[in-house]
C-alpha cells in the first residue's frame, strides 16, 4: 500500500530547533537592576512550546504575526506566544504540566494551566482569530504568531519590557532574537510580517529588513494598559488589517 505524503514543507522541525538555539543562548545571559527576576518559558514550559509548534507551525504561510515578549499570565504560564489560559486550552486544545523557573519570583508564581488570572491581550488576540476564523486549522492554514523576545522580565511584581533593559544587556539580547527571527521568516516564507504594537514592527523591520519582497505593517496592541485598545480593540486590529489589504473588509 502507498502512503501519501504530505505536500506541506517540514516547517516545524526546523522552527524546534531554533527555539532550542533561542533558548539555550538568552539563558547564558545576565540581566542587573532594575531586573530582579527573569522567566524563560522556552526551558520550564518547553513541552507545550513544543506541541505549540509542532501542531500549528507546519507550512509556509501568507502572515506571521510578531509578538514582544511574553506577559505574566500568559506565555510566562504555558509557553504559548499571547497565551491566555483558556484561549490555549479550549481553542488551540494545548495543556500539560509545566515546570518552574530557576529563579522564582514570590510575586509572580508560574501555575501553569491552573493560573486563575486572565491575560487580557492574550484573550482580545485569540478571541479575534477565533470570532474571525472559527477553528485554529483555519487561522494557522496562513497565519503564525511569535514572539519576538521569549524571557518575561520582572522588577519585582512588576513587568518590565525589554526596551527597559540595560543598553549593554539589551544588545546581545536583540541580537539573539534577531537571529531566531530571521530563521523563523526564512522558513515560513510569509508575505507580510505584522507586528503586534509598535516596537515589535520596529525590531521585525530592523531584524528582516534586507529579506526581499517581504512587506511590514502593525496593529494595535491589545494590552489593557492601552486606552485606545480598551475601546474596541478588535474592530481597530481588524481595520488595521484590512487597510493593509491582509485581510478582507
């Protein structure tokens, strides 16, 4: 009997393999004050990460959709790019155990699937895609989403993002995610890389702006400490997206 092959490129294999080299080069850095604790979710939430990309990272496609690192409540939980609890569970159908980082921080304890508290972004993103597509086999037929930077920093309770960083410290550290970046559009090939917020665009334009043909954009980013996001977040990404000829009105 003749088994059929896929038609499909072996994305995901590759797509594993540079989140291994991601990891294992941000965890042999160092961050100073004002950051007291760092989270790396590559390491301690591998197993989802894994299944993550193995699932939904198969196949060229038409828009990858860049993250800037992940939230406490989100991918600092479950490894997952925006990875509100119940988005990951119910919709992408991800759970499983999850670890501890090296260095815990009191403040922001890492529960896993059990965590109670919501990523709000997390939720406005998936369930835009969800609302908009129906079923994660549709979305992911030509959409991604990565995170540009996978380490959640934290200065004390408090989340700090890697623009906060040392200049000294920021520099390997954009130059490490840079390369996984480009790596990641190298293998997915897509037509379009959007940025989620503003400086996730400006680091995918400084990392890929050589690649040929590939065109940039933006939209909104659904953090709540937005006040433009917290009136209508998903009818301004969805305008956003349209405008851009992404995707249709």
């Amino acid at each position: 009997m003749t088994v059929p092959t896929s038609t499909e490129p072996a994305t995901a294999p590759i797509l594993i393999d540079a989140a291994l080299s991601l990891s294992a080069a941000v965890d042999a850095m160092h961050f100073s004050a004002p950051v007291t604790h760092v989270y790396n979710p590559l390491d301690y939430a591998w197993n989802i990460h894994r299944r993550y990309l193995e699932r939904f990272g198969a196949g060229h496609k038409r828009v990858v959709f860049v993250g800037m690192n992940p939230g406490p409540f989100g991918m600092a939980q479950i490894g997952v790019p925006f990875g509100e609890i119940a988005s990951a569970r119910d919709w992408l159908g991800l759970e499983g155990a999850v670890g501890q980082p090296a260095n815990i921080n009191a403040k922001r304890p890492v529960q896993g699937f059990a965590c109670t508290r919501s990523e709000v972004s997390g939720q406005r993103l998936w369930g835009l895609f969800r609302a908009r597509f129906g079923t994660p086999e549709a979305f992911f037929a030509e959409h991604f989403i990565v995170n540009y930077c996978p380490l959640a920093f934290f200065e004390g309770g408090r989340n700090l993002t890697p623009d906060k960083l040392v200049v000294g410290e920021r520099r390997p550290l954009l130059a490490a995610c840079d390369t996984h970046l480009r790596t990641v559009i190298a293998t997915l090939q897509p037509e379009w890389v959007i940025g989620i917020g503003n400086w996730a665009e400006t680091r995918a334009m400084e990392a890929l702006g050589d690649m040929h043909k590939l065109k940039f954009g933006r939209i909104l980013h659904p953090s709540p400490a937005s006040p433009i996001a917290n009136r209508g977040w998903a009818d301004a990404a969805t305008r956003q997206l349209v405008e851009l000829g992404i995707w249709d009105g």
